[in-house]
C-alpha cells in the first residue's frame, strides 16, 4: 500500500495501480510503466484521484465550510468550483472559536501553507470579495500570499443586482427566494456570452465594456419600471475592482493542473446544494450552477479521471431557505424546536430556514447524482433533546409509493412515509469517539447507513472544528 494505492506486477513487464473506492464497492485499473515505480510520487499520480470533492447532498447550509475546514490541512489546494456570494460557509477560527462567514473565499484560507483558488465556475462579487479580504487579514492571514482567482471567473456588476432585485420584485407571490446577490444574472450573462470576466478588468477597455453592458442593462431595468439609483453601488464597486487587481489573477486551469502534475492534492469546495443543482434540483426553486460532483470539472478545468473520494455533507435533519418544495417539512412546534436549538437562520440571509425530518428519498437522489463515496452527518447534537425522531424513507406520490424524487414537485401531492426512532435524551457535544455514542444514535445512523448507497464516516457534534466523531 502506497499513497492509498496498491501495486500489482503481472507478466510481460507491466504494472497497474489498482485502487478501491470505499463508497463505491468498485476497484479502478491503470496500467502503468514499471519504471514509473522508481520515478517521484508525481510521476504516477499526475491524472488519477487528486481532486477530491465536498459538497451539499441537501438544500445548501449543510455545515460544509466546518468540513472542509476539519480536512483542509490533508490538501496543498482548496478550490471553490461554483456559485457566488450566496454561498455562506461558517467557520469557528482562533482559541476563541470567532465565528467566520465566509462567501466567496475558500474555507481553507485559514490554513498556513494552503492554496485557495476561486475558480472560474465561480461568479464573483469585488465588493463582497473585498469585504473578506478584510475580514480575513484582521485574523493575520495575508490573502495576497494564498488566494488565487482564474481569470476566466466571471464579475457580479451592480446591474446584476439590480436586475436581480427587479426581477424577483416583478414575480409578486411566485418568487422563487433570491438571495439579490446577482448570482443570476451575471449566470445569465456568462451563458448567453455578454458577461466581464476577471481578465477583463486588467484591460484598458474594461470601463468601456462595462458601460456598452449597463446599457443593455438598463433596457430590461426599464422594463421592469426599475428605477432605483444604483450610483452607490458602482462607486463601491470600483474601488473594489482596483483592490481585486493587486490580487493574485491566475490562468487557473493551467495553474491547477500544474499543481496536479507536480502531485498536489486538491480539495473542490462546493456552494449551496445538490437538491438546489440548476438541472437536477427542485427546479425553479434552485440556483444558477451545477452544484454537483460533475460540476467540479467545468468549474476548475480538471478532467474527470482526477476526481477522487467525493465527500457529502447532509445535516441529521433537513433544512431549506426560501421558496420551493421541501416534502418532510415541519411547521408546527417540532419544526420551530429544530429551528431554535439549530440557529437555523440563513449565514447569508439572516432568515429562518424551513426545519424538517430527515428524507432519505432526496438524500439517495443527491448520493447517486454526486457518486458519493462517504457522507459527514452534521448537526446530530441538535437532535439530542428529541424524545422521538423521525426519517422519511418513501414518498407518496399522487397516491402511489415512490422512492423516486418525481420531475416536477410542485405540481404533484407528495406525501413522507416516515420511521420513528427513539431519541437518545442526552448530550453529545462533548463525545469524541464512536464507541461513546448512546446506543440510540448508532441506531439511528445505522438506518441510514442501510439505506443509502453510501454510508456515514463522519459525525459532526457541534460547531468546534475538534467536535467530530469518526465512524469509519
């Protein structure tokens, strides 16, 4: 065993790597030179399993910046593949455990010695990003040293927020929950190829092309009778593109896959969740990227064959913000007690996030949708003053039974089918090992476990970065 990798010698002079993918139950085969045996570490694994992935297996705040705070120092490089500012990934930092929000930059910033890319998946907002900047250096970190953003990474203007602003306004009672950020517009932009990007602002044409764009800008803000002064906005905004440019702006295929060939590993942060995936989420209540495993690819510019252990985050409850279908949701007093001892309000919003049971329907969907190999289960210790618990292991579906996630949620009557456990009425937050959890979790987890197509390797107990319980 070598690197987590076997070798095996066969006949003719010829060699493989052979490597088991613990969630997956399946043994990959290269074929490599023997020779390669006797080079340095890069040398064999410059194209395999360098990348592994952390992502959101519900609606998004799933704990994911805690995570990958907890597995950041494993890895030489952490890279955001998508999304924008509406991401809210929370961190416990220093001896005093200071809350962090952190929305664009990668949660490994924190890490001496660490890499953090913004890829070009990622849209990106000046003024937010430098905003962080701040609130990062006031830790001692000098983000000038260890953040590195693609020049392809696509720009949030102040139009965008306004046209997001505009838009949500115009639909009156079918909003679909926009966090106003601009994240959608600015996708708008990139897909239908109007949009800046980060290279943009180093050329001497950026304020040229940025008023031939507000202008086409401002024809669909008249048309939505938009008429707020946004002057503020695009002040604040550049000044923020001038403190962008002294930041480190970087070919950022070329520089992650060089770091690949050279045996670094990276570690691919992804935002919200798979349930909000612009394909494969309970659309239209969803975001405007991939937030998927398949994601990472476009995002970062790998290729697929470097894609490793693909980590999913679930809650050991569900939780959604804004509009949209949420099928085990709980609003009666059950789910105002989860929403209560969880702090479940947004980390970007501020607003109350829908509470409800755990749905394995959903949860399978997301597992088989990201080729999960192993989940983290965050927030059990919320679940430690419920005398019963439930778990949603089917759904009605206009009368039938289904395990299926249906096409169009929200023209369907859906229905949980729950299982009920037993609570274990007792604290956790302080259990560091396995065999010290209350034989009722275990037998919670252990349900899960055999009904999903992976399983639960981590449990996260509280918010400390030392508050997780491995399991496997």
């Amino acid at each position: 065993m070598m690197y987590g990798y076997n070798f095996l010698y066969l006949p003719m002079n010829k060699a493989f790597i052979i490597k088991k993918t613990p969630g997956r139950g399946a043994f990959f085969i290269f074929p490599i030179s023997p020779v390669q045996l006797l080079l340095p570490r890069f040398s064999i694994y410059t194209k395999y399993f360098m990348v592994d992935v952390i992502l959101g297996l519900q609606w998004g705040d799933e704990g994911k910046g805690k995570i990958v705070d907890y597995f950041a120092s494993k890895y030489d490089i952490i890279a955001r593949f998508q999304g924008g500012p509406n991401a809210g990934h929370t961190l416990y930092v220093g001896e005093e455990n200071k809350k962090v929000v952190l929305h664009q930059i990668p949660s490994g910033v924190f890490h001496q010695g660490t890499i953090n890319l913004i890829g070009n998946g990622v849209v990106l907002d000046p003024v937010t990003l430098r905003r962080e900047c701040e609130t990062v250096a006031s830790f001692g970190v000098d983000v000038k040293q260890n953040l590195f953003i693609s020049e392809r990474t696509h720009v949030i203007l102040p139009t965008h927020r306004a046209l997001d602003k505009a838009a949500e306004m115009s639909k009156g009672n079918d909003k679909i929950g926009s966090t106003l950020k601009g994240i959608g517009p600015a996708y708008m932009d990139k897909t239908g190829r109007n949009g800046l990007r980060v290279g943009d602002l180093l050329h001497k044409s950026f304020t040229t092309s940025y008023i031939k764009l507000r202008l086409k800008h401002q024809k669909l803000l008249d048309n939505y009778n938009f008429n707020e002064d946004i002057s503020a906005w695009e002040e604040e905004f550049f000044d923020a593109v001038e403190f962008l440019k002294t930041l480190n702006i970087v070919n950022g295929e070329y520089f992650i896959n060089d770091h690949i060939s050279q045996g670094k590993k990276v570690l691919a942060e992804g935002a919200q969740g798979s349930m909000l995936d612009i394909d494969f989420g309970t659309f239209p209540f969803v975001t405007s990227s991939n937030t998927i495993s398949s994601g990472v690819c476009n995002g970062l510019g790998v290729a697929p064959q470097t894609i490793g252990e693909v980590i999913g985050v679930s809650k050991a409850y569900c939780t959604r913000v804004g509009s949209g279908p949420f099928p085990t949701e709980l609003e009666d007093e059950t789910g105002e007690k989860l929403r209560k001892i969880g702090h479940e309000f947004g980390a970007t919003t501020g607003r109350p996030r829908r509470c409800g049971w755990m749905d394995l329907v959903a949860l399978n969907y997301a597992c088989m949708l990201n080729g999960v190999t192993q989940i983290v289960m965050t927030k059990a210790d919320v679940l430690d003053a419920f005398e019963e618990l439930e778990i949603c292991t089917s759904y009605n579906v206009n009368g039938k039974e289904s395990k299926q996630v249906p096409f169009q949620m929200t023209q369907c009557k859906i229905e949980p089918n729950y299982q009920t456990f037993k609570g274990w009425k007792m604290d956790t937050t302080q259990i560091k090992l396995v065999k010290d959890l209350p034989g009722e979790m275990n037998t919670y987890i252990d349900f899960i476990n055999s009904n999903l197509q992976a399983k639960v390797h981590y449990i996260s107990n509280g918010p400390g970065r030392d508050q997780i319980v491995k399991v496997y």
